[in-house]
C-alpha cells in the first residue's frame, strides 16, 4: 500500500498544482470616495465584463463623478483605467443605477439603467467604446400600461434589441420587448403573466429566432420561478419548466446558459439544503438534473449564471466559501468534479453578482464588496492549472470532496451509497506515504468533515474503505492556504 502511495504521488506534477491559487489577481480596485467629481464607480451589482480585443467594458451600479454609477474601460491586464462616461440624472436624461450588463456591437455599446432618464424608471442608451456619442434612445414610462425599470441586458439579433422589465404592461409584472439599435420601434412583445424575469435575462438560440429566459420569483409553486421561452415576435411563449420550492431549487437568477440542446442554471434558494442548487435542463422542457446542492462551504446564494468552456461550467456564489464573501467554482457539466477555484475573503473582493467572463484561459469578473473602501474589485483568474489538476485527478463517482485544492478543511460525500450501520473509514497519507489522518464514519448520505488544517501545503492521498477493508475509492486532496 505505502508503494503504491508513493507511486500515485511521484506522477503529480506539483508546478502544475501548487500555482492554482496564485493565479488570482485583483486588476482594478473601485475607490470612489462617495463624494461628487470622483471619477471612479463602486458596487457593480448584476453587471458582466465585456472584451473586445484586450479591452474590457463594464460598468458601476453607484459612484463616478455623480454618484449614480459610471461606464468605464480596462485593459485585461489591469492597466489603463479609464472613465467613459458618468451617469447624472440631475437633468432627467442620463439615467441612473445601472444593474445589467452591456451589449456590444461594433463600437458601439448599448444599454440601459433601472432609474433615472425623463420620467424616473429608467432607459436604454448607446455610446460609443471611446466614451463619445452617448445616447438616449429610449425613455420608459410607468403611465397607463407602459413597462419600466428594465432588469436584463440587451440581446442583439437582426438589428434589434430584445430585454426585459422588471415592472409595468397590462398586468404590471414586466415586459419582454423589442427595439431598434437607433431608438425607433420599440415594442412590447408580451406580458408576463406571473412572475417576475430574473435580472440578466434573456439568450438566444442557435437559429436566432427562439429567446430562452428565466422568471425568478413566480409560477405555480410558491412564486419559485420558471423557465420560458418565445419567438422573437412575441408568439408562442412557452413556460415549459416551474421550480418547485424544495429539492429542485426556487429563484433562478440572472441569464441561462444555452449549450448543446440543454439549458444550465442556478437557483438561488431551495435546493437539497435550501441554499441553491446548479440544474440543466433539456430545452422542451426535458430531462431536469439537480446536478450540484450548494453549501455554506462550497460557497451558497448564487446570484449569476454560468459561462463553459470545453467540457466545464464556471460560476460564482455570492455568499459562503472559507471566507464567508463567495467563491468561483467550476463544475463538469454532467455534474461531478465540483472544485472551488477561489474563495473571496473581502479584501481582494466580496459578493461577486454578475457572471464570468471568459478570454482565452482567463476568467474575468467583478466583485460588488470588498477591497479598497468595501467599493468592490475587478479580477482575473486563471483556468490553466485548475484544468490541469482536475485532468490529474481521478474520476470517482461514489465521492465527492470539496473544495479541493482547499485551506485544510474537506467535505467528503459519498454518492448513491445504502447506508452502512458498520460505518466507513477515512485514511489520509502525506508526500512520504506516512498515514496523517484516520476516522471512522456512518454513511448517512451528509457530507463528512476531514480536518487537515495543520498539515502544510502539499498533496495528499485518501481512500475510503468499507468495513471489510474494501476501496470504496480514492482521490488527491490539494492544501494551498
């Protein structure tokens, strides 16, 4: 057993390891101050990056020279910051608050705020990637059955823009509507019925004639949301799945990630521990997966979507992780192989609420709290050695251990095991094949603690046999603190 230990370890490349939580770099740290004619945002809530080249777009949900939240530009390696526009509704015009994400075509990047503009409930507008040409395309209007204050990013197909209100039409729950790139045309293209559209909103399918979309707080069961779908015209809307409330999740955010015929998501509450839940689904409606149940310690309360990349999803948590302030996770898209890539600990960044962001090996995004002032961060994470190390790692679908690499604290659970009134025991082993660590266990289908937090950096070997000495499986466990 210690050779075949040893073994397992020497063929471990350790660069490839050890680097995975180094690659981490805080590129941007908000510190508007809070008073007027600060040129920095803080606090961007619901709000994606958006690159072009090797320049990001993004924008703030408070601060900037007026205090109502600013667009901006960065280059992805954190240099040549620059101010592009300040929202100031002092006039009416501006809007103010921004909580979605840009929509770029060309060189020019569309929009739109939750408030402000001429009446007070928000507007779309353009401008140009070079901060010139700034726009009021649109004003919404809470009279009569107007929608207003739109919630979701702006969707691009054919020379119009499709999005979503979070409010107003005829039966004051929102909107899904459409509009012309110069501000012409706009209509609304239907009404939701119940519920209210989760913020982020809408993609488009292959053919780009079919819009997928997310209710997070209505539908049949306790207004725990649903999934939809409509044509482009507005005909055939489809809310072809309802969450339940309980073990299948409730409160969907932000946008749904249409890949090979399946739609993934994420719920913010509900779920197997009531704290959220990674789902797919087919796209008639088919086939639902609970595919991962979060914890306060895998990270909980999801507040984004998820982005992919070969066969992984990325994502974020708002809330739970070693420091209490989130985590960026990846996750196999049958559902195994969870592994947390970073654990937010408010000083390089707290609450992440938007989505990833994904250019080359790099995943980008932004944090609402934490560093400087509490104001927020924009970030950068590297997918490389994370990819590698689970490639390394072997396959086991009776076990799941998170986070891996971790600070010296795992969750271990065994999946679809009876339980065992013998129990289970636990073995861990170091670098030289000496046995760290040993526990018995009952398989009671919760999660067991395995405490290696005095142990130093390294890799470290478990196995988990039954009663009678039999493997029930092994794998590596990472310690990066």
């Amino acid at each position: 057993m210690r050779e075949k230990l040893l073994a397992l370890f020497l063929v471990v490349s350790s660069s490839a390891l050890f680097n995975c939580k180094a690659q981490f770099t805080v590129l941007h740290y908000f510190q508007d101050t809070g008073k007027a004619g600060n040129a920095d945002g803080r606090g961007p809530l619901g709000i994606n990056l958006i690159i072009s080249g090797n320049v990001m777009y993004g924008m703030t949900s408070a601060g900037g020279s007026n205090n109502w939240g600013n667009i901006f530009s960065i280059d992805t390696n954190g240099s040549g910051y620059k101010d592009l526009w300040d929202f100031d509704d002092t006039n009416g015009i501006n809007g103010e608050t921004p909580e979605s994400s840009l929509t770029l075509s060309g060189s020019v990047l569309y929009g739109n705020t939750g408030g402000g503009g001429r009446n007070g409930v928000g507007m779309i507008f353009s401008i140009n990637t070079n901060g010139t040409g700034y726009k009021d395309l649109y004003d919404f209007s809470s009279s009569g059955n107007n929608p207003d204050k739109p919630v979701s990013a702006l969707v691009l197909l054919s020379g119009k823009l499709f999005g979503m209100t979070n409010s107003g039409g005829v039966n004051a729950n929102g909107v899904i509507f459409s509009i012309n790139t110069n501000g012409s045309s706009f209509q609304d293209i239907f009404d939701l019925v119940n519920g209210l559209p989760g913020v982020n909103g809408l993609t488009p399918s292959v053919s780009g004639n079919q819009l997928f979309g997310l209710i997070d707080d209505g539908g049949p069961n306790y207004s725990a949301g649903s999934i939809f779908s409509i044509s482009v015209s507005g005909s055939r809307y489809n809310e072809f799945f309802d969450f339940n409330g309980n073990s299948n999740g409730a409160l969907p955010e932000a946008t749904p990630l249409l890949l090979g015929g399946k739609i993934y998501g994420m719920t913010n509450g509900a779920g197997a521990n009531n704290e959220g839940c990674i789902f797919s689904i087919d796209t008639n409606g088919a086939n639902f997966r609970d595919l991962f149940d979060f914890t306060a310690t895998s990270g909980n309360y999801p507040e984004s979507g998820l982005i992919s990349s070969g066969r992984f999803l990325y994502g974020m948590t708002s809330e739970g992780g070693t420091g209490s302030s989130g985590t960026i996770f990846s996750i196999d898209t049958n559902g195994s192989q969870f592994r947390i890539m970073y654990n937010f600990n408010g000083t390089q960044g707290a609450n992440p609420w938007g989505e990833l962001t994904l250019s080359g090996k790099f995943l980008y995004g932004m944090t609402q709290n934490g560093g400087v002032g509490n104001n927020g961060v924009i970030f950068r994470i590297d997918t490389g050695a994370i990819a590698s190390f689970i490639n390394l790692t072997r396959t086991n679908r009776a076990i799941n251990v998170y986070p891996n690499p971790g600070e010296g604290l795992f969750n271990l659970q065994l999946n679809n095991l009876p339980i065992n009134p013998y129990g289970e025991t636990v073995e861990v082993f170091n670098i030289s094949g000496v046995k760290i660590y040993s526990k018995q266990f009952f398989t009671t289908g919760e999660q067991f603690q395995i405490n290696l937090s005095g142990q130093p950096n390294g890799v470290y070997l478990y196995s988990v046999q039954n009663v009678n000495g039999g493997l029930i499986g092994e794998g590596k466990l990472i310690i990066l603190k």
